[in-house]
C-alpha cells in the first residue's frame, strides 16, 4: 500500500521549550524513504498555507464510496435485547440471575 508522506517545516526550524531553544529540523530523509519504500509520494510544506495545498491534492487523490451495511445489525439488537430480558425476568421470578 502506497503512503504519501508530508514534511511540514523548515530546516532551521525550532521549538522554545523550558527556555531552552530546541532545533527541531524536518526529517526529510525518513519520511522520503518511507514514501520510495511503499511507493508513495513526499510533500513538502513550509507554511500552513503550503500545508493546505497539500491537503487538498492528497483529499483529490482519495475518494470513498459509501455503501449500505450488511442488515445483521437487527438481529444482533434483537438478541441483546433478548438476552436482557431474560435476566431481567431471572432476577424478577428467582431473584438471581440465571446461570
């Protein structure tokens, strides 16, 4: 399975955590070899509005088909419902639950 990966950042970029300056650099080489290895693709953004760009070719690129579930969901419903009243009616008549 293909998988695109996405650089967003700078090489120089950074992060100010507990006053301290941490680089924070973009790893471009892992997410390029993770792209080339499953035959996907890398984007890169530098700013958000790259970052949107990105998004929207990627959202082009991916389409969903919707598409109705197979109709077990009643009996499964029924049989809990089931299931409950039975117990219901165990703690009621015995004032237990079945075992």
């Amino acid at each position: 399975m293909p998988i695109s990966t996405t650089s967003f950042g700078t090489p120089c970029g950074y992060v100010d955590f507990d006053d301290q300056h941490l680089p924070v650099p973009v790893a471009d080489d892992t997410l390029k070899t993770v792209a080339d290895l499953s035959g996907g693709k890398i984007y890169h953004a530098a700013d958000i509005n790259q970052l949107k760009d990105v998004h929207a070719t990627l959202q082009s690129q991916f389409g969903y088909e919707a598409t109705r579930g197979y109709a077990s969901g009643g009996w499964f419903r029924s049989g809990v419902i089931a299931v409950t009243m039975a117990a219901l009616a165990g703690l009621a008549i015995n004032r237990r639950l079945p075992s």
